[in-house]
C-alpha cells in the first residue's frame, strides 16, 4: 500500500476506472461524507450572516450544527466538536464549502433539471414522505395493551412448544420407505437431508425448532401434540403440503415475560396491516383507482405491450409499465402469476398516493423529508460536475504525474520490533515494569511470549506486515511510538512491545502504483476545480463561530 499520498485541505473525491478503462464510479474520500450531512438553507441576505451560521457560500450557508454533523461522520459518533484538533475542524469546515460549491455549481448550471437525476430525487422524496405520512398520520396512536398481550399469549398456548423435526415427502410410498429406513436404524437427521423436500429444514436434518400448536398444521397438531419426547410418528401424516414424518425432539413452555416482544412485534403488525387495508380502500376510492389487469397479463406473458400500458389509473395521475419495473425492487418483478404483479404494483402506487398526501399536509418542509433530499441533490451535483469536469487521463498524463511525486510512492514503512504477546494483562504490565528495570526483554519473550513462531528468536519481529491481521495492529501501535511501549490490548491477548527500527518504505514503480497514481492525479484535479469555484462564488466565513 503506498504511503505519503496527496491529501490537500479541499480534497474531496476521486475517480476509480473499472476494468473496462472507462470512467467508473466516484468514490469519495472521508471529507465528502460531509456532502450527506449539509443542511443548506437559502440566507436572507445583508452584512450579517444570522445567529448560528458559520460560513455562507454564494447564496447558501453553513450552520454549526452542519459542522457538528460532519465531524460526527468523519471522526466518529462520540467526537465533540471542542474536542477536535484545529486541523480537524478546519477539515470538516472546507469539505462542507467544498460540497457547497459543488451544490451551488451544479444547481447553477442546471443539472439538478436533468430528468435521471429529478427522477433520483423524486424517488427520493416519494419514499420520505409515503414513511413520514405512516409514521405520523397511519401509525399515530398505535398502543399494545398489557392485556392484549395477555390474551394472546393464553391463545398462543400459553407458552408450550414442541421442538419438532419432519421429513416430507412428495408421495406416501416414499413416506413408507423412509419410516422402514427408521426402523432399520438409519438416523433421522440423515434422512431427512437425503429425502425431504421441504427446503427450509432438510439441510438441517429437518428440525423445525419450537414451534407452538398454533403453528402447527391442524393434521400435525391433532397427530404429535400430546405424544411423549423422541416419538416418531408411525405412519405418514398427510396434509397438503404432502406426507409427513414427524419427530418430536423436546417439550418446552416460556413464560409471558419471555413471549412477550414476540407477541408485542405481532401485535404491532397485525395492526398495521389492518390500517393500511383501510387506508388502501379510502385512498382507492378518493383517487378512483382503477386496476388494468390485461396490462398486467400481457407482462405475465412476456408479450408485447401496447403504447397505453397503464397497471394502475388514478385521478391525476397513472403507474404505467415501465414506472413499475424500474421501481419495484426486486431482481425479477415479472412473475407468470398476475396476482403477484398485482401485489407489488399496489404497493408502488400506495407509496404514490400516501405521497400525494404527505405533501398536500406540508410533510414536503419538514427536516426527515427535505434533509436526505437535500444531501442526494448535493452528492448527485458532485458526481455530475466531477464527469463533466475531470476528463479521463492519458498514460502519459499519469506517468508525468509519477515522475514529479515519485518520492511519495513507496510501499509501507518497515518496522522492525521486539513483542511479547501475553493473554494475563497483570502480567503484561509485570513483565513491562520489569523491562523498564534492566530485564533482558529477549529472554522474557522466549519465556512467556504465545507466539511460538517468535519464541526461539526473542519476539524479535524484522519486519511487521500491516495487512497481516495477526500483525496490523502491532505496527499501527510501533508506527506511531518509540522505544518501549506501553502493554497494549490487541487481538490475542496484551502486547509489549520495543520499537528497534524504523526504515522508508521501498520505492515503488509505475505498475505497482497505478491505481493509487490514478487516485491521487483525479484529486488534485478535483482540488483545482473547487479551488477555481472559490473565485467564482463569494465565500463568508464567520471564524469566531467556528470556535477553532
């Protein structure tokens, strides 16, 4: 892995080619994760910027709680904003500029009109406002009472279970076989793995788990329900699934304290279903909705479709065929079963109409809503600009780059060290002490250390791999120290460890280098663009607000 690569203040992201040589995907560097954190807002304007605004970036602005956000992502969840090094907030400040200017750019030049990425956002938008109109007009006032809970659990049984496992079997003859099989000793396990055709418990020697009488089919339940632990049924139980060969493993009865969050989370569903039924009918009659099913037919079919290929009519607006298989979903959303496009089709339509209502109740302003939409538009501004922008390098483009930053392609640096790996923190921390002493460190480690690789040679470790899970964690800790540190925990146990030497990284080639090369090249172009987009549009920043 090359060290000392290009890492500028504004960097934000960069290309990687895929295999064909073509432009790939953008992948971004940890400061473009603050794109998805930006909350930017239009500024009224004047000499002032407003209470709690730190930076404004032509006509938007960044608040403190964006910076708060983004040093959150960068940093991690637990990271304080006082608590960050200057270096770290100025980081998280230009990538939040940086990203603004892209936002400001793209919106500028229309992009954000372009109909791939307004079909991105209204995707977007719909999904937020169909969950914000459940989650607070459908879901509103739904409470689960201690004593419905209480009934279901007595109607489930009141706890007991049988752990059970079955053998089906698609015909009686070969139900009859395998219980001969049984009878000659043959493991139940086995043959159900050899001969079941239920596909969820067969791998697993049929066991089905507890399960509670409810669950049960009725033919099972009457047959096995009542009979003693390790009885095997002694003739196939048929259903319509086929015929079965029931095996009862263990008895068992939980407690309410126990079923409770699983007769809650039923409850909870039950619920839920009941209210989207009910919503789905009113929705369907305020809307006249209206089902084409020789539409649906013709897909089921695979036939061609007519240039009217409307699945669903309402008033206003239509989920025509094409609407339908770029948002289902799911990798195959055309089924030979009409009813099963039917299905998936009305969920779409529910997220369009419960849209429709979420926006006609001003659900479109509020953050849950505007925010996830307002970071999509920012990273999809990035993306275009950075295809617009950034042309694809030539060979000889790369190589020039090479050659004026070849010092800073090297392999990792080689850390030389002696480590004692121990499984007793007190004694880590004895051995240290004793170290520190004048105790011969290379006769400690052949003594006590758990790696027996390391045992004849004293710990001693010439030279630490840092992509080696065994020693990535020792070179991170001997990377960044000196001499004698510390016990530390790493993976195994606790280490001590001597850092003797440290030596540069080997010198690497073009071929070796390459991708990062590539990297490194499209972000410093990237870098320039921002840095030009800076004089292009005013930038404010309030620094006493930052609190650097």
């Amino acid at each position: 892995m090359p060290v000392g690569r290009i890492r500028r203040g504004t960097v934000l992201l960069f290309v990687v080619w895929n295999q064909r040589g073509g432009m790939g995907y953008i992948r971004f560097s940890r400061l473009v994760i603050c794109t998805f954190f930006v909350i930017a807002i239009a500024c009224d304007g004047g000499d002032e910027l407003p209470e709690g605004v730190v930076a404004k970036v032509g006509s938007r602005v960044i608040g403190m709680d964006d910076l708060v956000k983004g040093a959150q992502q960068m940093y991690g969840e637990q990271r304080v904003w006082a608590g960050l090094a200057k270096k770290q907030k100025t980081a998280v400040l230009e990538a939040l500029v940086a990203s603004q200017l892209l936002l400001v750019e793209g919106v500028s030049r229309g992009f954000d009109q372009e109909p791939s990425i307004r079909t991105e956002l209204d995707d977007l938008q719909r999904k937020l406002l169909a969950e914000t109109y459940f989650d607070r007009a459908v879901w509103r006032g739904l409470e689960v009472g201690d004593e419905k809970v209480l009934a279901r659990f007595e109607e489930w049984g009141a706890g007991e279970q049988l752990h059970l496992a079955h053998i089906l079997c698609r015909h009686r003859q070969a139900a009859m076989e395998v219980l001969q099989a049984l009878t000659e000793g043959r493991e139940f396990a086995a043959l159900a793995r050899e001969h079941s055709i239920h596909p969820d418990s067969a791998p697993y020697g049929g066991d089905m788990g507890y399960l509670r009488k409810g669950m049960l089919l009725p033919e099972i339940a009457a047959a096995v329900w009542d009979k003693p632990i390790g009885m095997v049924s002694e003739q196939p139980i048929q259903t319509p699934m086929g015929y079965h060969i029931i095996k009862v493993i263990e008895r068992r009865r939980q407690s309410l304290q126990e079923q409770e969050p699983i007769i809650y989370r039923r409850i909870v569903a039950e619920e839920k279903l009941a209210r989207q039924q009910v919503l789905w009918q009113q929705l369907s009659k305020k809307y006249a909705l209206q089902w084409h099913g020789q539409i649906a037919a013709l897909m089921a079919g695979h036939q061609v479709l007519p240039s009217v290929q409307d699945l669903y009519r309402w008033r206003g607006g239509a989920l025509q065929a094409s609407d339908y298989l770029r948002r289902a979903g799911v990798a195959q959303p055309v089924f030979r079963d009409t009813a099963k496009i039917r299905r998936l089709a009305e969920r779409l339509v529910m997220a369009e109409l419960t849209s429709l209502e979420a926006r006609s109740a001003g659900y479109d302003t509020v953050a849950v809503v505007r925010e996830p939409v307002e970071r999509k538009l920012a990273e999809l501004m990035a993306r275009k600009l950075f295809a617009v922008q950034i042309a694809q390098p030539t060979p000889a483009q790369l190589q020039a780059f090479f050659v004026a930053h070849r010092s800073r392609y090297r392999g990792h640096e080689q850390v030389v060290v002696r480590e004692i790996l121990l499984d007793d923190a007190a004694l880590a921390d004895s051995l240290h002490a004793l170290i520190v002493d004048g105790a011969d460190m290379q006769q400690l480690a052949q003594r006590y250390t758990l790696r027996k690789e390391l045992r004849q040679s004293g710990g001693y470790w010439a030279d630490v791999e840092p992509g080696n899970p065994h020693s990535g964690a020792i070179y991170r800790l001997a990377q960044a120290g000196e001499g004698l540190l510390q016990p530390q925990r790493v993976p195994g146990g606790y280490s001590i460890i001597q850092v003797i030497a440290k030596k540069p990284g080997v010198q690497l080639e073009y071929h070796e280098a390459e991708k990062a090369i590539l990297e490194d090249y499209t972000t410093v172009k990237m870098d320039e663009y921002i840095e030009s987009l800076k004089t292009k549009y005013s930038v404010r920043i309030v620094l006493d607000r930052v609190h650097f």
